[in-house]
C-alpha cells in the first residue's frame, strides 16, 4: 500500500540520502532521526503507522533501522522505493568500511596506527556496556525476561552454546510465557500467504544461488565467507552487538580469519561510521579476504557480504509488509520476540565481559572442568593505563551523554600521545 502523500524521485533520493549520510549512533540515533524527517518535516507518514513498522521491524532478524528506512520507502514509493532507501541507508557506510578496512589492513601494524588503536579498544567495552543498558532497559520488564537474559548468559559466557540455540530457546519460551490473549489477533484478521511466497522464493534463489555458484566454481574461501555471513544474517535478533560474541568466536577460534584484537579494532572502526552496525560483519569480511588472497579478493569478499547480509532484509519487508497489521498483532509474536530480546541482553553481556577482559589483560588463557570454558586472564598482564582509559570512557558515554565519535575521537588521540610519550 503505497501512502497518499507520496515524494518524487529526486525528493525521495534526496531525503533518504541525507538519512543515510547522518545515521550515525546506532539504532536509536537512526530511528529518531528518520522519526524526525519523514514524520515531524514532511508528514510523509503517520506517527502511528511508523510505530507499528518499528514494532514490525523488531520483530525481524536483521538491522531494525535499515528495515525500517527500506519500509519507508516501500510504503511511499513501492518496491522501487524501498529498494532507494534501503540501498541509501547502507551504501555511505558501506564505502566508508571498505576504505577503512583497506587503510587498516595496511597500516594497522605502524606504530602510531597501532596506538590510535590502542585507544580505540580501550573504549570498546564501554561501547557495549552502554549498548547492554540500552537494550536491558527496554527488554527486561519482569522477572520471567530477567531470568530468560542470566540463563542465556550463562549459556553463552560458560557452556559457549551456539547463538543461534539460545535465541531459539528463548523465542519458544517467550511464545508461551510472555504471550497475552489471542483476542487481538482474530480482530486482526488472517495473514495471507500468497504474496510471500512469490517474494520469498525468487528472493530466495537469488541468495542461495550465489553460493551455489561460488560452490561449483570451487571458490573455497568465498563459499565460506557466504554460508557464514548467511546464516549470520538469520538469527541477527537485537542488533549486532548480539551476534558479535557468536561472530567473534567463529572468526577468530573457530576460522581463523582474523585475531582477537583485529575483531575489536572493526567494531570500533564500525562504531565510527553511518548505517548499521552490522556494516562489522563487511569490516571482517574484507580483512580476512586481504589477508588470504589480496585486495582483489577482499574486494570480492566484502561484496559478497553484503549482498547475503542485506538481500535477505529486503525480502522480509517486501514480502511480509502488506501483512503488517495482522503480523503485530500476534501476541505469540510478541512474545516470542519478547523472549528473544531478554536472551539478546544475556548475549550482550557475554560481550560486555569478553571485550573487557581483553581490552584491560593482555594474556587471556582459558580455564576448563568438564562442559564449562571460561576465560583465565592472566593477572601480571593487566594493563592499568587501558583499564583506566575504558573507565573514562564509560564515563563520558554513560554518565555525561558524549557523543559515540567524539569519544573514540578522544581515546584515539590518547592512544597517540601514550606512544609518543614511550618513544621519548
């Protein structure tokens, strides 16, 4: 259903690549932003109507705020529109993340470069324990959500189940725990499955037919790159900080693609530019394509993240929009997505922990007894310049309300200035 008052074209790509350029600060930041535009400048949409896509987009995997613009856009313009602002909400950080990934993957090892990163990681813990409050805030309303979000911390941090088992597991909890009366629903009235499907399947072989193409062509490392960053993009529930904890375990212990201190130093460098955070998982796609083959294969390899990345975000919002009304008034639904966003803040917490330790120890080891792994630092590694500075910056984001780039801003240059001071 496209809006009454529907834009222009160059209207339309004007202000949806505005958006795109500004949407810095994360979910939230975005969210309002577009709220700003397109509800309160250009009464493109209706306060109400936009609330209920924001419902509808939280309860898909994938960047609620990408979902959200590509909506948008879908709802003025049709599914031209919503490919304009989808495409305009990632493509500015998308070049921005392929130039600092280049920069980075040839001149992380200087000394100075190596010291503004320095600072950087110092403030990567603080990052993500202002994103735990964030999202702890708004998904944990009651006991049963409080104890969904320990277990699944404990799942994560101790037992280092899959990602994917615990947002399940706390999905069909949610379903019958957190679920209020079916009355809404039947008021709602059915959701019609026809026009999903002749969404979802060509969507669905443009996806799987790149990797089978690269499978065939016998493209071994691309195929890996693919099917991982794939079935990364399925269980993409509560923003990237979720998933950083599985993606991190993946590509570092598990591949081997990049280094602990190289999978801090993306998210910091994500954290610094427009579009979604997710834009990380294009960071370690590019450096881990430079590192096995050169820049023609990271070139290769960041495309081919993001094209099974933000392909699928475009199919949930073409095929399941004109449902819309139907799909957020399940309370199933809800509940469901309710018990998944109280797992995502246990999850975000396992970061929380996993990024400090080894932003303040320089050596973490592992302790294990049986099924449980937890990590050992090493107490003569401590690192008290880096402890402090993760403080300060913790500091300035909670408590004083600095913004996110000029904060990294702020630790980047300490960073500086401690090598320049131990080089004297």
């Amino acid at each position: 259903m496209i809006a009454a008052i529907a834009p222009g074209w160059g209207e339309l790509w004007r202000t949806f690549g505005r958006i795109g350029l500004l949407s810095f600060g994360g979910p939230a930041g975005q969210i309002a932003l577009m709220h700003r535009i397109l509800v309160d400048e250009k009464r493109w949409l209706a306060e109400e109507d936009y609330l209920r896509a924001l419902s509808f987009c939280m309860l898909l995997p994938g960047p609620e705020a990408m979902q959200l613009a590509t909506y948008c856009g879908w709802r003025l313009r049709g599914l031209r529109g919503g490919l304009v602002a989808g495409l305009l909400f990632v493509l500015p950080g998308a070049a921005v993340i392929f130039l600092l990934a280049f920069l980075y993957a040839l001149w992380a090892a200087v000394g100075p470069v190596a010291a503004l990163f320095w600072g950087v990681k110092a403030s990567v813990a603080a990052i993500v324990l202002e994103a735990l409050m964030r999202v702890a805030k708004r998904a944990l309303k009651g006991r049963t959500e409080r104890a969904i979000s320990v277990l699944a911390f404990v799942a994560v941090f101790a037992f280092a189940l899959p990602f994917p088992l615990v947002l399940v597991a706390g999905g069909l909890f949610g379903t019958f725990a957190l679920s209020a009366t079916e009355a809404q629903a039947k008021a709602a009235g059915p959701i019609t499955l026809a026009g999903v499907w002749r969404t979802l399947l060509p969507g669905a072989l443009l996806w799987g037919g790149a990797l089978a193409f690269l499978w065939a062509a016998g493209e071994r490392f691309l195929f890996d790159i693919g099917l991982f960053f794939s079935k990364l993009a399925l269980v993409t529930f509560g923003g990237a900080y979720a998933v950083l904890t599985y993606m991190a375990q993946a590509v570092v212990a598990d591949k081997g693609w990049l280094t602990t201190a190289q999978m801090m130093d993306a998210l910091g460098l994500a954290e610094t530019t427009p579009g979604p955070l997710i834009l990380v998982t294009q960071f370690v796609a590019v450096l881990a394509g430079y590192q096995e083959g050169g820049a023609s294969l990271a070139v290769l390899a960041g495309l081919l993240c993001l094209w099974v990345t933000f392909l699928p975000c475009f199919l949930w919002i073409f095929a399941f929009a004109p449902q819309i009304e139907a799909i957020t008034a399940r309370p199933r639904l809800k509940g469901a997505l309710a018990g998944i966003s109280a797992a995502v803040v246990g999850t975000i917490a396992s970061l929380t922990l996993w990024f400090a330790l080894h932003v303040v120890f320089t050596e973490v080891g592992t302790w294990q007894a049986g099924p449980v792994s937890l990590p050992a630092p090493r107490p003569e590694s401590f690192e008290i310049a880096a402890f402090a500075l993760a403080l300060a910056s913790g500091w300035l984001l909670i408590r004083r309300h600095w913004p996110l780039p000029l904060v990294l801003l702020l630790s980047a240059v300490i960073g500086l200035l401690r090598h320049g001071f131990a080089a004297v």
